[in-house]
C-alpha cells in the first residue's frame, strides 16, 4: 500500500487527532528514507503503485537516524508505532519486531 493509501486510513482511524497529523509526518519520513534506498522507487510519495518496503534494519536505521539528528526519544517512539501501524493494519504482516523497538523507546522516554 502506498503513503497515500496509508494516509487516508489513518484519517479515517480512531487516534488521537495529533497523532492522526504526526502519524502521517513521520510515516512520510520513513517512506522518503526507504525509497531512497531502492534503485527503482517511486518518483513521488503518492504514487499508488509502490508499497513502502518494511525490514528491521530499514526500521532500525531509520530510528538512528533521527537519533543522530538531535530528535528526541517520545518522538520516535511515535514515529516506531506509526510504522507499526502500517506493517500491522496496511500491510497486515511484519517482519519487524515492533515490540522490542517500541520497548526500547518507551524505556528511553522515561
């Protein structure tokens, strides 16, 4: 599914209405961040057409790398669960141990 699709399902979801807009901010970033990655991504964010790939270690550094950017823990933790939400709803499959990440990020917001 694409960052469009996902878009419009987390408009349509039951979260909070923050983080409705900072599910979609930090999932955007993700996406942007795993595409830049593939030789043959797609040529815009909204393009129907592209899946947005979902690994561990894509996670993982993706987290890092807001890390090193100064972003704070609670930030990504939000940004961790927003990509949860579309491994487990939009893609309905993971490979990615969320729970361990999620953890961590929890421990580390205190």
């Amino acid at each position: 599914m694409s960052v469009a699709q996902f878009r419009r399902c987390v408009a349509l979801s039951a979260l909070a209405v923050g983080d409705k807009t900072w599910f979609q901010k930090w999932f955007g970033a993700y996406a942007r961040f795993a595409f830049k990655r593939m030789q043959d991504g797609p040529r815009s964010l909204d393009d129907e057409n592209f899946a947005v790939p979902i690994s561990e270690t894509q996670v993982v550094d993706f987290l890092k790398s807001l890390r090193d950017n100064g972003t704070k823990a609670w930030q990504r933790l939000q940004a961790a669960r927003a990509i949860e939400l579309y491994a487990s709803v939009v893609v309905k499959a993971s490979n990615v141990d969320f729970k361990f990440i999620i953890d961590k990020l929890r421990e580390l917001s205190g």
